[in-house]
C-alpha cells in the first residue's frame, strides 16, 4: 500500500451516496473472501451518541475530522461555536456535513491540508483507522498534522483484530463500488501502531462497546 492512494473513487459511488441521502442503509463493507460487515449509516446521520460524546468532551482548541462522513461531530462542534473541520472524499458526505452546519472539504487526508502542524485535535472515528489499508502510514501522515502537543482521538475496532484487505461497499440491492484498500484495528494492535508510528498513549476507554484510544505526539 502507498500513502498517496487516496479513497476518492470508492468513497464517492452510489451506494454510499444513496445511503446518506436516504439516512438509513444497508450499506456493506464486503471483502473477496465473502465477509460482510454491516455500516451504521443510521448512527452517522444521527447526532452524536453516548459514546460520540466522550470524544467531544476530550477535543481541544481546533479539531480536524478525517473522514467525517455525514458530519455528526463537526456539526456538534459547531453548535457550540468550537472550531472543527471536516474532511472526506466523498462529496454527498461534505454536502450533509455542510447542511448541518460544519464546515468540511473534499479532501483526502493525504492531500495537501489547511493548516497542517497547527490542530489541536484530530478525530479518526467509525474505523477510519482503516483508511488507505495501511494504519501504520495513516497514523504517521496524522502526526503531520497535530501541534506538537497535539491530541488524536482514535475509535478502535470492537474485536481484537489487525488486518488489511481489499473491500468494496454493497447495498444489497445490487449496487457496488470499485474495490480500495481497507483496514480493521483493534485495540491492540491500534496501540502498537501509534507506538511505531511516534504516538504514546493518554487515555483508553469503552462506551457502548465502543473502545477507543487518545495519543500525542511522543
């Protein structure tokens, strides 16, 4: 995998287009091997849950979302007048976050960005860890970004798992996408990752059987 591979084409398909319109799936991450893994579309074009909230409360000063989809978290930082970006590549994900309020661009993380070194916060949700199938190469691009003392807030898979694969989205109506290169981290294997890639550990948590991890900069 390559860090310069970002997920435009497959991001920006109809199946993913069509279930954000619609707010609800399904919408499936399926894999060659058969494997299935249902999104939760609903819960990204809700407002933020229980567990989205113990994100919120530990952002600092500006945040950066990378891969916001829907835009749930930059529209919540918004409400409360708190500077956040959202960036993802598909263009009906920054539309919705946008008409929610937040502010969001079509970008890739691995584009050029505003203000890199200077966030306070970045946010890496709903197993976008997974983003470009190389954890290692995302986390590092992401120390990029932060300020110095800088906070990234990681949601983990809810399996110990550490794997890479080619994947593609499935509406089960018989819409899909191009395959692109996936990931899932668990917990585990997110915190030797973040270690390799320059990150120490701050806090490690669970809200309804969502783990997640905060790192700064080592």
């Amino acid at each position: 995998m390559t860090t310069s591979a970002p997920l435009t084409t497959a991001w920006s398909t109809d199946p993913y287009t069509l279930a954000l319109r619609a707010g609800r799936g399904p919408l499936f991450l399926h894999r060659a091997d058969g494997h299935r893994l249902r999104l939760e579309v609903e819960r990204w074009c809700r407002r933020p849950d229980a567990a989205d909230q113990t994100v919120l409360e530990r952002c600092v000063g500006t945040v950066l979302d990378v891969g916001c989809g829907p835009g749930r978290m930059v529209a919540a930082l918004a409400r409360q007048a708190r500077p956040a970006l959202g960036i993802d590549t598909a263009w009906a994900a920054v539309r919705h976050t946008r008409d929610r309020g937040g502010t969001a661009l079509l970008r890739s993380v691995f584009d050029a960005l505003p203000d890199e070194g200077r966030w306070d916060s970045v946010l890496l949700m709903d197993g976008n860890v997974g983003i470009g199938g190389d954890p290692l190469a995302l986390l590092r691009r992401l120390g990029q970004l932060v300020t110095p003392g800088g906070l990234l807030l990681v949601e983990a898979a809810g399996i110990e798992v550490d794997e890479r694969f080619d994947a593609w989205l499935d509406d089960d109506r018989g819409g899909t996408s191009p395959p692109f290169p996936w990931a899932r981290v668990g917990m585990r294997a997110l915190y030797e990752h973040a270690r390799a890639a320059g990150w120490e550990q701050v806090a490690r948590w669970t809200e309804q059987a969502r783990p997640f991890l905060a790192l700064r900069p080592a």
